[in-house]
C-alpha cells in the first residue's frame, strides 16, 4: 500500500510518498522539501508565523512535486500521515489541516504521529526493519535524547536527554557567534574540516563521576565558547574560526558519542541509530563509527538529506504505524506542540 506523509513542523513543509511491501519493509518513492530557513536567517532563528504562512503556500506545490516524482496519482494513496507534534504551534495546525483534507476527499484512513519518532523511523528505508531493541541517539534543532526503540510504532522510552541546550541549538548559537550562517550545523562542520579539533580543549558537559548518565548538557559548552571568543578579541587577535569550530564540533561528537555507546553497551542493545538534523554531521557519524566498531555495536545512521526534516520520515513512520495494526486517528484529530517521543501516534 501507499502512504503519503505531511511533515510541518517546523520551518520544512516536507511530503512523502512510501510504499509499505507485504513483508513490512518500507521503500521510499518521494521525498519533496520546500524550505523558508532564507526567509528566517536574518532573524537568527525560526519566525512562528513566517513559517506558517510559508506552509500555506508551499503545501499545495509540494503535494503536487511528490507525486509527480513518483509517478503516481493522489488516488493511489491509501493512508495519509502527519506530524501531531512536537513544533510550532501554528506550522502544524497547517499540516494537520492539509492532512485531514486529503484524507477526507481521498477517504483513506488518517494516522496523526510524533515528529522524533519520525527522525528514527526514516533509517528504515535506508537500512531496512530496525532490531528490536535499539538504541536511538536523537540529535536535532529541539532535541538531544537517548531513546530505547524496542518498537517503532508503539514502544519508544526515554532513557536520557540534554537538561538545556539541544545539540543543534548548540550549533546554531555557535555559528552566531562566530559570524556564520542561520542554521549554524553545516557551515561550522564544513568550517571545522580546516581546523584543528584539539586546538581548544572546551568542556565536556555531564560527564562527571555524579552527573546523570545518560543526561547531556550543552549550555556550559556554549558559554566557554563565547568567552574564550571574547578574550580573543580583546587581545585585539583574529579569532581562528575554523579552529573554534573544529574543536567545538569535537567536544558535541565525544559527549553524545561517548555517552551512547555506553548506554548500548550497559543495556546489552547490539544496534545504535543515530538521527535527527545533527547525525548530519560529518564529526559525529565519524567518531560514532570508529567507537561503535570498538565496542562491537552496529552502527546505522540515514544520508543527510533524510536527518533533517523531511516528509519522507512522516510516510515511513506512518507505514509502521499502519503495519502494526494501529487504529487511525480520529478526524477531530489536533496539534500537541509538545507531544511527547513516548506517543508514537495518536
Ligand atoms: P526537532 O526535530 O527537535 O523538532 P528541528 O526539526 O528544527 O528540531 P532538525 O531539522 O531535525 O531540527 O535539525 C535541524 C538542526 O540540525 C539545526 O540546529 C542545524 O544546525 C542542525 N544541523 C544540520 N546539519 C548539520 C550538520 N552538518 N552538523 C551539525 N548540525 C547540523
Ligand atoms: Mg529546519
Ligand atoms: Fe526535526
């Protein structure tokens, strides 16, 4: 059968067209983004109703791109899937309105799901049925969590998480500082190829003997940051970014991967998926790689066009979803901004 996906959470309007076989797995037929990021960069960060009225234009276009990749009609769709939350309010009223329409003039079943489950969802169609159980590092704009994954589409459990900063809230308050780009992940790690990753030893937050294990904190990183950029600039001296960025980019990619590795090994979970805006990183599925390899776990972590927020996730997530017998939601169905990882669907 033929999911289609709506993805609104943010400041992407994705859609994703997926095709869920007899046998569970999931193939992906389109993924189309339309993004406004340009029109939030100079403010440094997502604007609620830019990004809203942004949806509104974009829906319809986007719609119409996925299913002319595919190569397929709106009335092949058999199930609609949308992002419930967490986001922005008003992005994913749109969504959700959108979602409902189609489901409605399609008359097929509509399946309102979690957008983090979505990030974790989308290896699927990259690597295939995910082992039971897992262990999920979910690094992106809002989130930085240590999830177990023992089923996709009905069992996802918190087991760690940032106490302030997300990591690639991190990364895009760093950028500021030093003058590059809104979103800051890509220009600080194409930046950071020229640098010197031990050239600053800054902090590695939470891991003290009494820190939380599995907990992250990214907030102490940023302030040593901006310090030692102002020192810097009272001397009266250049700051060398790419050093800056390299050995900041290094303190992120130790921590979360430090501390996912050891919570794989002390849970006995053989598989570690990395996902969500920040596993674009080229640092971090680097040093994953090489420190999963030690520690005999396998690693998985999806292209960098399907980390970032997407449509295609929202299919996947929702093929699972439908897959797993779960009851569509009901057509009153609403937005929870702050839907919790644990409700898979609603
Ligand atoms: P959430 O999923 O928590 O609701 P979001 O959807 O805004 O937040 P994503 O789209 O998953 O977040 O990720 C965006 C984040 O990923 C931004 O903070 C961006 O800087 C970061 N990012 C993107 N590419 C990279 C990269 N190559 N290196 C590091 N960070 C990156
Ligand atoms: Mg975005
Ligand atoms: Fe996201």
């Amino acid at each position: 059968s033929i999911i289609m996906g709506v993805e609104t959470s943010c400041d992407e309007t994705g859609v994703g067209l997926v095709r869920l076989h007899d046998d569970g797995t999931v193939e992906l037929l389109a993924d189309e983004v339309a993004s406004s990021v340009e029109e939030h960069a100079r403010f440094g960060g997502v604007v609620p109703e830019v990004a809203s009225r942004a949806h509104l234009e974009a829906m319809a276009p986007t719609v119409r791109r996925a299913f002319e990749s595919a190569g397929l009609e709106l009335s092949d769709v058999d199930a609609v899937a949308v992002t419930v939350g967490p986001g922005l309010a008003g992005a994913l009223l749109v969504g959700v309105a959108a979602a409902k329409a189609y489901a409605a003039a399609l008359d097929v079943p509509l399946y309102g799901v979690n957008h983090l489950a979505g990030h974790i969802a989308v290896d699927t169609l990259e690597h295939g049925p995910l082992p039971s159980p897992c262990l999920a590092l979910l690094v992106s704009g809002g989130h930085t969590q240590l999830l177990r994954v023992d089923h996709i589409a009905s069992k996802i459990t918190e087991i760690g998480s940032t106490v302030d900063d997300a990591a690639g809230e991190a990364y895009d308050k760093v950028a500021r500082l030093l003058g590059l780009p809104y979103p800051g992940g890509p220009p600080i790690d194409k930046a950071a190829k020229s640098g010197d990753a031990q050239a600053i030893a800054f902090p590695r937050g939470m891991t003290g003997p009494r820190d939380a294990k599995f907990d992250f904190s990214f907030s102490g990183l940023k302030t040593a940051v901006a310090r030692w950029v102002e020192a810097t600039e009272s001397r009266g001296e250049q700051v060398p970014v790419a050093d800056v960025a390299a050995s900041f980019q290094e303190a992120v990619a130790d921590v979360l991967t430090a501390k996912a590795v050891r919570a794989a090994t002390e849970s006995g979970i053989g598989t570690l998926v990395i996902s969500g805006g920040v596993a674009a990183n080229s640092r971090l599925s680097a040093l994953a790689r090489q420190r999963c390899a030690e520690a005999g776990i396998e690693l998985r972590v999806p292209r960098p066009r399907l980390c970032t927020d997407n449509g295609a996730m929202i299919a996947a997530l929702g093929a699972h979803v439908v897959a797993a017998g779960c009851a569509p939601s009901a057509m009153d169905l609403s937005a929870n901004p702050a839907l919790p990882v644990s409700t898979v669907s609603l």
